[in-house]
C-alpha cells in the first residue's frame, strides 16, 4: 500500500485538485479521491502529480490538465447560462471532471528506453471504461458512468447529458492546444 497519505486523502487531493475542495457533498467527494487511491495503487507512480497526461508528453502532468479543464468548463458554463438562460450543474461538472481521466493515472508509464509510453492497460482497454468500473465500485450512478465512458472520442456512443456535452469541447480544446503548444 502506498498511498499512506499523512491526514486525510480529501485533504491529500485538495493539494493538487482544488475541485475536490468544491465538492459541497463530503461523502462525494471522499469517493472522488478513493477513485484516485485505486488508480495510484495500480501505478508506477509514487504520487497524484507524478501522473502524465499523454504518450511522449513527460513535460505535461495529467493534473494541470484536470484543473484547466474543469476551470473552463465552468466559465463556460456560467458564459452560456448568462446569454442563453441554459442551467447546468456545477456540481456534475467539479466531478466529472475530476473523474473523467483519471484512468490516465494507469494508461501511461516509463518504457526501458526512458521514453513515456501507453501502459498495457491502455493498449488493451479503452480509455473511459478503467474510471468507470473503479467509479461504480465506489458508488457512482449511470449518469456518471455514461459521461465518462463516452467523453472519449474512441467511443461510439456520444455524450447526453449537457454538462458532459459542454465538457467534451473544453476537453478536447485543452488537449489539442497541450498537445500543440505546451512547452517542454
Ligand atoms: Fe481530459
């Protein structure tokens, strides 16, 4: 067992996830950060900000990519509340965007040549479904699961529910601008 976090985990992964600090529901978001625990436990590395966000991409941490993403979500979503009086919940946003890869926690390790590479588990299964059996393990309802497993764009079914319809464009600007421009 590594992951002996001194305190509690919430207060572990309020450290490099503010969000988690945003959920309003403490039993949430305990299982939010029990997700993360399962994850780290499963990989190579020693701790949450050690995890990378893409093959070849060391330079980028899955955690910066989390934050921004949520970060963005909701100011988009209060942009477009604002101008076209669409509600949407924030607290389904803070946690699907906490949990929506953090199977990348898993997918990416260190090869014998030094070079970042997908783990067997991502070349095995697809990206989404590890997040969403460890979610319902801890709880977590359909609702949830459905927008994990379709936020990816190697899924065929498409996301319907609004928060995750939103999320999927901030994902996707946030990855295809790391991938083009974050500096190494
Ligand atoms: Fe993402």
């Amino acid at each position: 067992m590594k992951n002996t976090h001194e305190g509690s985990r919430v207060e572990y992964y309020k450290q490099y996830l503010p969000a988690v600090a945003m959920i309003e529901d403490p039993a949430k978001a305990e299982a939010v950060c029990a997700v993360w625990d399962t994850m780290l436990e499963m990989s190579p590395w020693k701790g949450v900000e050690e995890a990378k966000f893409k093959e070849g991409y060391d330079h980028v941490s899955l955690i910066s990519h989390v934050n921004s993403t949520i970060e963005a979500a909701l100011s988009v979503s209060r942009i477009i509340r604002k101008h076209h009086q669409i509600d949407f919940d924030e607290q389904k946003i803070i946690i699907f965007g906490l949990l929506h890869d953090v199977d990348k926690v898993i997918e990416y390790a260190y090869d014998e040549t030094g070079a970042l590479v997908k783990s067997e588990v991502a070349q095995k299964i697809q990206h989404g479904v590890m997040s969403a059996i460890v979610a319902h393990e801890n709880g977590f309802d359909m609702d949830m699961l459905h927008m994990i497993l379709t936020h990816t764009t190697d899924s065929k079914l498409r996301p319907v529910i609004k928060e995750a319809i939103l999320f999927g464009y901030v994902d996707l600007c946030d990855w295809d601008l790391t991938c083009r421009y974050a500096e190494p």
